[in-house]
C-alpha cells in the first residue's frame, strides 16, 4: 500500500485514487448485500415500489426469486444455504418456519437519513413472499406485542439495538411491512401521482427490468470535509467533483451467464460529468497495467487474476449530459475470486 501511494504523485492520479475508491465501496456494499439474497426475468419494479410510501431519498429493489433463479447464480460453487450468524433470527425461523433464502421473493425498502444521533430513525420496508400469518402472531406474542392500528393487526418487535421498536404489518396474504418506530400511519398516507413529486422514485422508473437496485440522494458534504492521503489542490478539486455528484444509482441485471452490474453518478453539470468520467479511465488503465505486471502475477491467485483482469477488460466507462456510467459485466468467474484475509497491524 506504501509502494502505490508513493507512485501516485500526480495531482489526477490522486484523485481517480479516491473517487475508484468510492466505487469500489459502493460495489463491496452491493455485492455483500446482493448476493445474500435471487435475476431471470426480474418482476416489474414499479409495482413493488408503489406499497411504499413517497419522499425517501434512498431507495433498494431486490428480486431474490429472479437472482436464485438466475444461471449466473447457479454457478457458484457453494450450493449449500446461506447462513446467518444471528440468534434472533434463528430463533425466528424455528418459531415461524420463515427462511428467507427460500420463502423471500423480492423487497424494497425506503429510507431517510437521521437528523441526529437522537432523532428516530425513519425506514420502510416492503417483503413479499411465503409468511405463516398465524406462526408470527404467536411469536409476536411472545416476544412483541399486538395493537390495531389503522384498521391493521400491528406487531411490534424491540430493534436490535433495544432503544425502539419496529413495526410489522400484513399488506396482503404475500405482502408484509416493516416500519421503523411503533406506527404503521406512514404506510397508509396520500402517495403522489407524478414521478417528478418523488425524484427518487422517477429514477428508480427508469430501471425497469433491473433485479436489483440501490438509488440514493447524495447529502450535502459538509464545508471541511477532505479526503484522506490527497492533500492541498487535488484535495479541494476531488471535493468539488464529490459535491457535484448529486444521485448514486447501483443497479444489475442477469444476461445469460452474466450478471451486468451498473453503477451511474448524476452529476449538477456535464463538465464535472465529463472529468469523472477521464479520472474513471486513468484508473482503469492503472488498473490493468498494474495486473498485467510480473509481481503481481506472481503474487495473486490465478484465478483471482484471471477474473479481475475480465472484469477491467470489460468495464466500459461512459458520459452523457450530466450521467457518468460505469458498465461491468461479471462472469462466473468472479465467484472464483479469493478475498485474502487481512493481517493484523
């Protein structure tokens, strides 16, 4: 890590430094969360979205029937379940039978960021599937409570953090929600009409067909914020761009084998757009340069080398007005990628 910051002392270099590192961020986040869950033929976005209530900034569509169902997911090379290291959720799925890698179809989830530490936290969430209606007014009962609500049968759980509640509530036979806090009234107020009343929602309208997918409002950076190793002027033109940045949308989809993943930043202006879009490049040309090196051949896995040299090979980074996108179509190779496991300082 020392020998790649030393080389990269050019005022650009730096800067792509950072904002791939973002990316890389977002794309660990996706990847962690994405692939705990199922994308064929991905069921029509909108009108999963249209149960949750209208103004969050940030937005998350997962079709879990269509990933499990994809052959892309089919490749992995563990079939066996996926596990979750969770006493309470163990202790849920023994009560209710709920498994959720086998009983969830799909969920959104709606969310506003916190004002503050003691501000209530403000989320909705929205899961479809296979529920034992009766099994979770038992365990409810004995772990919860039950209140009416609205004309609704309200479950309510202490969080996990046990300083609040959480709200659950049937929809329909299929469809339950989640609410943050003891009241489920959210669920139940006036819904705009129009996309352009709800930016978050318009975007998410345009990824129809998309199996998974993250929109979120980017807040406000604040005055002195900076970034970590870049110093001086690229410090304060990396924040510019940073502040210019206005949407984040993460979105995949399965084609074939493949899985094509796209992460786009909607910049206020295509100028900006413009000059991300080369820091993108430079690094990608970084990126495979530093692969293809004799150290670094002999250094990593074969077939951890072999699927990141697919993945940059066939990352395409492009601009328009004010989007900036980067396009990756993953393989089943990268399920052959080995993580190493990080040492101790």
């Amino acid at each position: 890590m020392n020998l790649v910051k030393h080389r990269m002392r050019k005022n650009t270099f730096q800067i792509g430094t950072a904002i791939a590192g973002c990316a890389i961020l977002a794309g660990t986040l996706f990847y962690l969360s994405f692939f705990r869950g199922r994308i064929a033929n991905a069921s029509p976005v909108p009108e999963l979205l249209a149960a949750l209530p209208a103004g969050a900034p940030t937005l998350v569509y997962l079709d879990l029937a269509a990933v499990r169902a994809s052959s892309f997911y089919q490749h992995r090379p563990d079939k066996g379940p996926l596990a979750i290291p969770n006493k309470d959720y163990s202790e849920f799925v023994r009560s209710t039978g709920f498994d959720f890698e086998k009983d969830l179809d799909g969920v959104v989830i709606a969310s506003w960021p916190t004002p503050s530490d003691k501000e209530p936290r403000k989320s909705v969430t929205i899961a479809e599937g296979r529920f034992d209606r009766a099994k979770i007014r038992d365990y409810a009962r004995r772990n919860g409570k039950l209140e009416q609500q609205q004309g609704h049968e309200v479950f309510l759980f202490p969080s996990g953090d046990q300083k609040g509640w959480n709200s659950v509530t049937f929809l329909d036979d299929h469809r339950l929600a989640l609410v943050a806090g003891t009241s489920v009234a959210i669920l139940f107020a006036a819904h705009p009409d129009n996309h352009a009343a709800d930016p978050a929602r318009e975007h998410a309208a345009r990824l129809d067909g998309a199996a998974a997918f993250a929109v979120t409002n980017v807040p406000p950076l604040p005055d002195n914020a900076g970034v970590s190793g870049v110093q001086g002027a690229a410090s304060a033109q990396l924040m510019s761009l940073a502040r210019s940045v206005q949407w984040i949308t993460l979105a995949a989809r399965p084609e074939g084998d493949n899985l094509r993943v796209s992460l786009e930043g909607e910049c206020d202006n295509s100028s900006d757009a413009r000059q991300i879009q080369s820091i993108l490049e430079v690094m990608r040309m970084f990126g495979r340069a530093g692969l293809e090196s004799p150290k670094t051949s002999q250094s990593m896995d074969p077939a951890t080398l072999s699927a990141l040299q697919t993945l940059l090979s066939n990352a395409e980074v492009t601009q328009a007005a004010e989007r900036v996108r980067i396009l990756i179509e993953v393989t089943p190779d990268v399920w052959k990628l080995k993580i190493p496991a990080q040492q101790p300082h």
